[in-house]
C-alpha cells in the first residue's frame, strides 16, 4: 500500500492520531465527494429524483457489500445502523418457552439486552457459553450445549472490548452440523481483516459503515443466507419489503431487502458504497495483515509499560488493544492523550457485560490503529501512556 498517499487522501490524518477506529474510521476524500456530492445532486433536483438518476450506483452498493463478505447481492440489506440491522433478523425469529439461545461472554451489549429481554418475554433459556482458556469462545463446550432446544447461536466476531477473533469458522462448523441458525456481529471485523460468510458457514451477518471500513455514520448492513430466509420472519411489513395480494395476505419481497424499511440516507448509501470499493481495490486480506501488525505492534510495547495491564484475550487477535494505567480512570487518560491530539476510546462494562462482570474489568482504554496507521503514530502514544504511569506510580 502507498500509505503516504492513503494518508493524503484521509483529511483527519493531518490534524490527529487516530486511534479510535473501532469507534469510527477517518474518512476518505474519495468517500467524502461521494457523500457531498450526492447531497449537492438532492439539492438541485430532490431527493427521489437524485435517487432515480443514481439508480445503478445505488444497485452496486449491494453488489459490492456481497463481494466484501462472500455472499450474493440478493443476501444484502441497508439500514441505519448495524443495531437496526442486527435487531432486524433477531426479531424474525420466533422462541417458545424452552427454546434456547446460545450467545458468548464476549457479545456486545446491546445485544446482549435484546437476548435477555427476548428470554424474558418468550420463556426461552439464554445460555452463554464459557471462555476456553485462551478467552475465545469455547468451540468444545459449545458443541456440548447445542440440543433439539437450541434455536440460534449469536456471536460477536470482535467484541467492542478487546483484540480477541473468535474462532467463528468452528462456530459455524458446529452449527451447520446441527441445523440451528448462527447470527454473527461482524461490526468489528467487517473492513478489518477479510470476513467471508461461506468459510464462516452463518447464516446472518450484520455490520457497520462507521468503523474499520471507513464509511459515514448512520449506514449498517444485514446479509442473510437465501437458504435461511425460510426460517424468518421480517417483524415490520413495509411497501419496501412486502406486497399486498389483494385479499388478506401479503407477499415479501425477493431476497434479503424484505428486511428494508422505505426511508434511508442516499448519501449515506454512496459514502458505504465508495467505502467498500475502496477497501475491495486495497485488497481486505493485505489491510488485515497491516492493522493486524500494527495491533500487534501498539500491544507489545504497551504491555513493557511497567504499571499498564493489557487487557486483551484469544489466540487470534486484531487492531483493537485495551488496558489499564495503574489506577487512573480510563477517562483521564483519553482525556489525557486527547490534550496531545491522540484519538483513542473507552470501553464500559455495559458494552461487553457478561465478560466485564467474569473478569470485574473497569472501563478500558481501547487503541484501535488502522491501516492507513504509521508506526510512529503507534509509539508516541505508548510513550504518552509511559509518562502518565510514571507520575501515578
């Protein structure tokens, strides 16, 4: 990669150290004139005028996300974040008392709400499957826990509170074997390192514009196995999912868009899609390779700091590194760090609750270099977090 360049492109590049892309990536000038441009197009001629003329490159954003995950275009849904997206095939399926879900220590938050209040309201058991000894969900005890009652295994591939990869190929092995649906949360691994729905074997996928890939806020995506589409049920019928017959019924529309609701941002589809297309040109498996080095990198030097605890788990792991500096907040050392032009993040226990209650984790500071990171971005931090150390020591 010509990452001179890539930076020149990127206008946040000049003015911080961005290391808050699990949180949301820079922009790209390429997707930024997308964006603008399509606003400039509604402004002249009105938003469903600007969308009719721009018809194709609406269409491509669908081809382009297959291509990204190994799916078909037909599989892909838009919606306005990777929650409504996620919340979207969650809420098709239908749980009885007795039924079970399977989820891990590591799910997001927000997903994890949704899970509970769904085993709340439903009678279903939620189970959530023990940590091996690395961290990572346990692949043994999972295929243990699958029975006649199991009706889905949720997982987040990343979870937002540290660098660990869940083996979710072996998830789906496991799944597949058994017939029981597998929803995976890709949002921190989509535009990250390659995610490729066939070698996974899930059956739905969700994930975000907004972080690793690079794209605007406001845009998420669901990608759904026409295989599966027979085992859900869309919770809303909407004119751009479904169709009246005439009588009592209804009939959904083909493929995954019966998920889809009318209204989304136009601009906000073309800054996905100009997104996408450029992390398809760079080449996904050489971007994971040099976030998953510079990840790496930011680890081992924190770890040397005497003072840090880093924070992270698994045998596989990626550009998202957490820790703890000594007994300070992890809010004053963002804060810190931020005085010095340095974007980083912090985790709270609500956002990954079953592993922050197991492991009784305090909020963390969250390091997420990208590809378009350079080295030395990675170590003046690190030198940073040094000198806060030294002084509450």
């Amino acid at each position: 990669m010509d990452i001179e360049a890539l930076r020149a492109d990127t206008p946040g590049c000049a003015h911080r150290v961005h290391l808050n892309n699990a949180g949301a990536g820079l922009l790209s000038r390429r997707t930024l004139r997308a964006m603008t441009d399509h606003l400039e197009l509604e402004a002249a001629l009105g938003g469903y005028e600007a969308e009719a003329r721009e018809a194709e490159r609406f269409d491509a954003v669908y081809t382009d996300l297959a291509a990204l995950v190994g799916g078909r275009p037909g599989e892909v849904a838009l919606f306005d974040s990777a929650t409504r997206a996620w919340g979207a095939a969650f809420s098709a399926m239908h749980f009885a008392p007795g039924d079970r879900i399977l989820t891990g220590r590591a799910e997001y938050g927000s997903n994890a709400l949704s899970l509970l209040h769904t085993a709340r309201r439903t009678g279903a058991e939620l189970v959530v499957v023990p940590d091996d000894e690395s961290g990572q969900v346990d692949t043994a005890a999972l295929a243990g826990l699958v029975d006649e009652r199991t009706r889905l295994v949720a997982l987040s591939h990343v979870p937002s509170s540290g660098g660990l990869v869940n083996p979710v190929a072996e998830v789906g092995r496991i799944t597949r074997a058994a017939g029981v649906p597998f929803l995976l949360d890709a949002t921190q691994s989509v535009g990250q390192f390659p995610v490729d729905v066939t070698r996974i074997g899930c059956d739905m996928l969700c994930g975000t514009g907004r972080k690793f890939l690079r794209g605007p806020r406001g845009i998420g995506f669901l990608w759904v196995r026409t295989e599966a589409l027979d085992l859900l049920e869309p919770p809303l019928a909407t004119l751009k999912g479904a169709t009246w017959d005439g009588g009592g019924g209804l009939t959904w529309s083909e493929g995954a868009r019966r998920f889809e609701t009318w209204e989304i941002s136009g601009a906000n589809v073309l800054g996905l899609g100009a997104a996408v297309r450029q992390a398809l040109e760079l080449g996904v498996d050489r971007i994971g390779r040099r976030a998953a080095a510079l990840g790496a990198r930011l680890r081992d030097r924190l770890a040397e700091v005497p003072g840090v605890a880093v924070r992270d788990l698994g045998r596989e792991r990626c550009a998202i590194v957490t820790c703890t500096v000594g007994a300070l907040p992890a809010a004053e050392v963002a804060a810190a760090l931020a005085r010095h032009g340095v974007n980083v993040s912090v985790t709270a226990p609500d956002h990954t609750p079953f592993d922050a209650q197991r492991r009784a984790l305090p909020p963390l500071v969250r390091f997420s270099p990208h590809y378009y990171t350079t080295g030395d971005e990675v170590d003046r931090p690190v030198d940073l977090v040094a000198a806060l150390a030294r002084r509450t020591a």
